[in-house]
C-alpha cells in the first residue's frame, strides 16, 4: 500500500519527463514522498515498540522457566541427598555392627 501509492507517483512523473508532453509535477511527486517518508516513519516506530514488547514477553517468560526448574531441581536434590543420607547410614551401622560392638 505505501510502496504502492509511491510508485504511482514515481511511474506518473517519469512518463511525464519522459514524454515532454507536459511539464513533470513535481510538487505531487515530493508531496508522495513527504507521505511515504512519514508512513514509513510511523511504521518504524511501531515496530520498534512491538519488537520491544515481544523481546521483554520473552525475557519474562524464560526467566520464569527457569526459576520454576531451579526450584524444582532444589527440591529434587533435597530428596536425593536424604536418599543418599540414608544408603550411607545403613551401609556405615552394617560395617559397624559387622564388627560386633552392637550386638543385642
């Protein structure tokens, strides 16, 4: 649409210069250009906006995986030490009763 309108103009000028028929209007061509410069501006800057936007959602997003992973890997370690805690304790009172000093 924006690319459009501008090579319409561009097209119409061009014939106009080219043909010598009449004289180029120029004032249309640049007023078509002003237009295209301030669209294509105001598109820019929306785009930056959204682009920002989406890379911040992003950030969010990733930063809250990885917490919620965080915590549940402290949650799972805090279960697999007192697994570990508790195979080191058993296999400690087997050597040690092994050698006699709890006998019942």
């Amino acid at each position: 649409m924006l690319f459009g309108d501008l090579t319409g103009e561009l097209v119409a000028y061009g014939y106009a210069v080219r043909a010598n028929y009449t004289e180029p209007d120029a004032d249309a061509f640049l007023d078509a250009v002003g237009t295209f410069a301030l669209y294509n501006s105001i598109l820019g800057v929306v785009m930056l906006i959204v682009t920002y936007i989406s890379v911040w959602t992003y950030n969010f997003v990733a930063n809250r995986q990885v917490r919620n992973f965080w915590l549940c890997d402290i949650v799972i370690m805090f279960f697999v030490l007192q697994q570990h805690k508790r195979a080191y304790l058993n296999t400690a009172y087997a050597e040690v009763s092994t050698l006699g000093f709890f006998t019942e």
